[in-house]
C-alpha cells in the first residue's frame, strides 16, 4: 500500500480520535465531578447542561479538523471533508439513536455543526 494513503488514513483517523478522546475524557470529568448525571441517566440532562456540552464538542471538533489538515500528505481540506463526511454520518445516526431520550435540539445540532467545525479547523491552516 502506498505510504501517502496510510498517512491519509492516519491524518483522517488522528482528527476523529482527538475529537472522540477530547470529548469521552471531559464528560467523564464533568460526571466524576457531579456537575453532570453521567450516562446512566442521560434523561437527567437540562439544557444548559447539553449546552456546555455543545460549546466543548464544537472547540474539539475544530481542534480534529485542524489536526486532519495539519498531518494530511497532501490537499488538507480532501482530508478535512473526508472527516466532515464521518462526522456527519455520525452526528445523523447519533440523533436518530438518541431520539428517545428527548432535547432533540442537541443531537440536530451535533449532526449539523459538526462538520462545519471540522471545515473551521481545516482553514486554520491556511
């Protein structure tokens, strides 16, 4: 396998996983801290607790698309809406997964800014 591809793969791989850590690491904070209810209660989230929530995932989001276009080989914003793409997928099959827990304003807005955070963070390149 070429060496460009794999080093595409891992720039693509290195966004997605910095964006998922980030986010795994400070919500786990944020439980262990009390200050959310944790994940065994997820119905016990009030909005301006998702919206802090919001605000952190977007800042990691933009921080992976930068990292995907920082490592690239080669035309960084190819890399950069390859993750959008990711991201978008996830961000849709997470609000339709999580539709019965109700704020559906969250997940939308998850599955909608997402990719445009990774676009933000690919032209901080630039």
């Amino acid at each position: 396998m070429n060496k460009n591809i794999l080093k595409s793969i891992g720039a693509v791989l290195a966004g997605f996983v910095t964006v998922a850590i980030l986010s795994i690491v400070t919500d786990f904070v944020l439980e262990t801290l009390r200050i959310f209810p944790g994940t065994t209660h997820p119905e016990l989230y009030a909005s301006w607790m998702l919206a802090i929530a919001l605000v952190y995932r977007s800042l990691f989001t933009v921080i992976g698309g930068y990292l995907t276009a920082r490592l690239a080989p080669q035309n960084p914003m190819h890399h950069v809406y390859v993750l959008m793409a990711i991201g978008l997928i996830g961000g849709i099959a997470g609000a339709v997964g999580g539709w019965h827990l109700g704020n559906h304003w969250y997940p939308v807005l998850l599955a909608v800014t997402g990719p445009i955070f990774v676009w933000i963070g690919g032209r901080f390149l630039k």
